[in-house]
C-alpha cells in the first residue's frame, strides 16, 4: 500500500508537466485575437462615431431649479437619417457596402431627480429588445445645474456619459446570408447572418442658456454647446466562407455638438421640448486621401412629466 502511495505522489508532477505542455501547445496553436486601433478619419470609426453621436445624452434644454426630490420622467425619441450607398461603404477601409439602414429612430426613457444645491441626477435607459432587426442595450446617466438665473433667462452646465452597444446583422444581413457564398449577392461568403456588436461609450460636458418668454405661454428657447470624447468598439461576428470572422476595431475622438430648440410647457406638470443637433464630423474615403466632412444632423424631442 505504501509502494502505491509513492508511486502516485510520483506520477502527480508528470501529470501536472503534461497539462501543461498541452496549453502551452494549444495557447501556441490558437493566435489571440487583437483589437485594430483605426485613426479617427477611417470610414469604419467614421460610422461608429455617426451612431454613437445619435445616441448623446444632451439636455435638451437648460437645466432647471429642482427642489430635492422632485421626480421628472420622460421618453427621448430622435430620428437617425437614412445613409447613401457611399456613406453606407465602410467596411475594409471603405471599400465594402454594410447593412447600416436598419432602425429610423432612437429612442429611451429619462428620468431626472432633484439633489441638495440645485443639482439634478439624470439617468437614461434604453432596454434590449430587438426593433428593426437592431437590439440596443444602452444606459445613460448625468449631472446637471442652473449656474445662473435672473428673470427669464437662464445659464447651466451639464457633465454627462453612457455604456452600452447595440447588436445587429451590419456586416453580414439576412439578404445576403439569403444567397450562394461567393454569389453576386453574397460576394463575401456570409453563411447566415451575422450578430456584429457596436460598443456606444462616451463622455461629455454641456453648457446651456435660454430665455423664458411669458408673452407665449412660457415658451422657452434654448441653445447647447457640448464637446464630447467618443470611446468606441466593433466587434465583427459573421461566419464567411467556413471562417469565423472576429475581427474587432477600436476607434476614439473628440467632438463638438451644437444644439437648439424649443421648450414649451404644454400643462403645469407636463413639458415638450424639441431640437435639432449637430455635430462635424470627418472621413477619408478612397480613393480620395483627404479628409472630408460628414456630419450629424438630426432631430431630437423629449415628453416629460413631473410628479412632485
């Protein structure tokens, strides 16, 4: 008994010396996948940071005077503009054409709750439910404050960020996956569709002002300025050709938004408030190797209601 004892202390560190030799020849075997940091004016960043600059957390409007714990929740609905064929031509550098027309709008709930010395905590939600063949998984969140008040007008700052992604079929959609790999309707091989992810993270801050006009029912115009720093991912999950592509991209930037509208106080507990956004933004596309402006503009509205 004892002899077998040994014998099998002995043979632990063999074991544990195969182990691992395996992962090392496995680890060896399987290259790991690597993140590709593109420049800002690549056409794939370029579209991350479109659809990431639709998602912004602006105000809207300027910060109010809220009393501690006052509750205002809202739903924000904003249009995303369809693309042209060039805008839609991202992929590999800008030479191939992606699925990027799937939903015509973004949409969230917003809650806003009144903090001690004026503050208010502002949180957005967008749940994952699939909607035009795209499901977003988005959460918001911010700080905001009146820095002046006197009569009708009114100054703030707001400091705001997001984490989330969005899912879809971008690189690989249904009616291609539909046709023959290698086909003139399936020339990249996809074999069904693809379930590529967008990583929308971003951080920014916003200064705001606006007039209170009592002569109309208290309509309010307002104007934003907010620079932005745009911390985006795409990660690819198609498989094309008996090959499971995983490809992932990385691309950051800084952006400025100017915002306008109007607010107009629709009940005593009830406000709209619509508006326009734009922010610059650039891209080189081939065959050109200068840089050209492309922008976001798009509408904006917010439905609010204050419960105390």
């Amino acid at each position: 008994m004892q002899k077998r004892r040994k014998a099998a202390v002995s043979d632990r560190p063999r074991a544990a010396g195969f182990v691992f030799a395996c992962g090392l020849f496995f680890s060896a075997s399987v290259p790991a996948l690597a993140t590709e940091d593109l420049d800002s004016e690549r056409p794939e960043a370029w579209a991350m940071f479109y659809f990431t600059s639709v998602t912004l957390f602006s105000g809207l409007g300027t910060p109010k005077s809220r009393e501690l714990g006052e509750v205002e929740a809202g739903v924000e609905v904003g249009n995303i503009p369809q693309l042209n064929e060039e805008q839609r031509t991202v992929g590999f550098d800008g030479t191939k054409k992606e699925d990027l027309n799937n939903s015509p709008i973004f949409a969230r709930g917003r809650l806003t709750v009144g903090l001690p010395w004026k503050l208010g905590l502002l949180l957005g939600y967008t749940p994952p439910v699939t909607v035009w063949g795209v499901k977003p998984h988005i959460f918001s969140y911010g700080l905001e404050r009146p820095v002046y008040e006197r009569g009708p007008w009114t100054v703030g700052l707001r400091a705001y960020g997001q984490v989330g992604s969005v899912e879809g079929a971008f690189t690989c959609p249904g009616d291609a996956a539909s046709e023959p790999p290698g086909s003139p309707g399936n020339p990249y091989g996809c074999e069904g569709k693809s379930k590529d992810q967008i990583t929308v993270n971003y951080w920014g801050l916003e200064a705001s002002g606006s007039y209170r006009s009592d002569s109309f029912r208290g309509l309010t115009p307002w104007v934003t300025l907010a620079g932005n720093y745009l911390d985006t991912r795409f990660q690819v999950k198609a498989d094309t050709f008996g090959f499971r592509d995983r490809e992932r991209l990385k691309a950051d930037t800084g952006t400025v938004t100017l915002g306008i509208g109007l607010r107009y106080p629709v009940t005593e507990k009830i406000d709209l408030s619509v508006g326009m956004s734009f922010t610059p933004l650039w891209v080189t596309r081939p065959p050109s190797t200068s840089d050209d402006t492309d922008p976001l503009l798009n509408a904006r509205s917010v439905l609010s209601y204050r419960f105390r």
